[in-house]
C-alpha cells in the first residue's frame, strides 16, 4: 500500500506540478489507480493500421490512449512521439507491452493521411459512439486519457508518456520493475524560476514561411529545475528545448517555431508545466501572417 501511495502522489506531482489544487487531483488519481477499464465490443469500432492486435489479447501490461473530438487531431494523436516511445519499449520488452489507441473523431477522412504521414502502423481503434469513454466516464482533464494496465485491464499509472517525461519514467518503472519509490521522491523538490518575458511579438511576416523566436527561462532556486510537460494551443507550433534538468543558476532556451495556416492576425499559448513555485505558466506569442 506504501508503494501505491507513493506512486499516486508521484503521479499528482507529475500530473500537476505544483499547483494549489493538488489534493482534488490526488483524490481523482487515487479514484483512477486500480480501476478496471471496461472496453466496448468490436462492433462499436473501426480498426485502422497494419496491428492486427485483438482487444481480447492479453500481455502483462496495456498501454491505452484515448482521443476525443475536441481540438486539433494531429496535435493530441501524436503519432510520431508514440512511434519512438513503442520503439524504445519494443527494444527491451517486446511483445509484453499491447497498445491501444481509441479515437473518437468528428471524421476519420484524414486518420490516414495521419498514420501515412507519420509512419504509423500500429491500430487506432477509430470509436465513432464514443463508446469507450460512455462505459468509463473519462474526466474531460486529458490527463486522465492515457493509461498503463495490467493484463487485467486494472490501471497501473494515470497520464500521458509522450507528453511528460516524468510520467513516461514512470511507465519504464513499472514495466522494468526497477526502484518506483526513489524515482518519485527525488522528483517532489519545488524550485523558483524567471522568465526573459510572458509575451512575444513575431511581428509581421510572410504566412507560407515558419517564424521563429525564443524564450529564455532561468533557475534562480535552489534545486534543479524539471520541465515535465509543454503544451501548445495549436498544432501550428513546435517548441524545441533540452530536456535536462536545469541546475540552480543556470538557463534554458526554448525555441518556438510557428507554422501560420493561413493569412492574419494571431494570438497562441503555451503552458508549461514544471516543478516551480506557480507552475503552470503561460506564454503567449502574437503577430501577424500576411
């Protein structure tokens, strides 16, 4: 029960960061950890890829991801990342690991532009009822999408792997049974951090060509500071930084390039989450593509 504890309060952190609500969602992690995940039938879903995986297969675990409609596809599927996770997964643990993917899409005309573009041959399971979410009753908090289980289909750990580094060691810890314990506690430290600036003007320029600029975040506490998780308002961003811990004193560059999809005026967010005092933050870049 101490390493279950341990591993949702991780999780909290992880997930949140340090923010003031942190016990309502340690009570939603706790509610989630052990709970059986119940799956619809094939009949309510379209298997998409070159995975001729079955739901009713049973690994030791299961990595679930569901998608709902809300927002820009591309951005919340990920494909790419999800490529290079399962790589590095199948490095080491091959056909132990089963992965689902449950989309419920507005339309499914460009879910094969997606996995052909990005290389993606695994099976997304395309829920045009939304059934997976009806029988679980996901929270809207995205958070709470992706799930690892065990062969019972008994959650494991809650969050995103290829979003939050932090959660994705996490995954590895449980999967490779290392030292779950140590890998959470080191993590739970708080530091302080300044930003060069919240806001950024690209000014004007040519829409068909990528615009670039940068912010520039420093450690001024006391311990080294952890980007867990980067995410952006829309899929026309790409936000580039190392992602080691900054060490007290020192600084970090993130690089912001934007794609413009069309002529105009525009306003976008990234918020970062990390583990500083008032985290998450929110920068936002503005101009305008002519």
């Amino acid at each position: 029960m101490k390493i279950i504890y341990i591993l949702c309060l991780g999780m909290v952190f992880f997930l949140l960061g340090c923010q003031s609500n942190t016990k309502q969602l340690e009570d939603e992690v706790l509610k989630w950890v052990g709970k059986k995940i119940i799956f619809p039938t094939y009949n309510e879903t379209v298997t998409f890829g070159n995975d001729t995986f079955s739901v009713g297969e049973r690994h030791k675990f299961r990595i679930l991801s569901y998608v709902d409609s809300i927002g820009c596809s591309s951005c919340k599927l990920k494909l790419s990342d999800w490529n290079s996770f399962i790589m590095e997964l199948n490095s080491k643990y091959r056909d132990q690991i089963d992965y689902l993917f449950y989309f419920h899409p507005k339309k499914t005309d460009n879910i094969y532009d997606l996995m052909w573009k990005n290389k993606f041959f695994h099976a997304i399971y395309v829920d045009a009822n939304d059934s997976l979410n009806i029988l679980n009753h996901f929270p809207e908090d995205e958070r709470f999408h992706t799930f690892l289980l065990n062969e019972n289909d008994e959650i494991l750990a809650v969050g995103n792997p290829i979003a939050n580094p932090y959660i994705k060691d996490l995954y590895l810890n449980i999967i490779y049974g290392d030292n779950i314990q140590s890998a959470v506690v080191s993590s739970l430290e708080e530091t302080r951090i300044s930003f060069s600036s919240l806001y950024l003007d690209m000014g004007i320029f040519n829409w068909k060509q990528m615009r670039s600029g940068s912010f520039f975040i420093s450690n001024i506490g006391e311990k080294p500071l952890v980007i867990n998780e980067v995410v952006v308002s829309c899929g026309c961003m790409i936000v580039n930084y190392e992602k080691q811990p900054v060490l007290k004193g020192d600084s970090i560059k993130m690089k912001i390039d934007y794609n413009a999809e069309h002529p105009g005026y525009f306003e976008k967010t990234i918020t970062i989450y990390c583990n500083a005092e008032g985290s998450p933050f929110k920068l936002k870049i503005k101009g305008e593509a002519r």
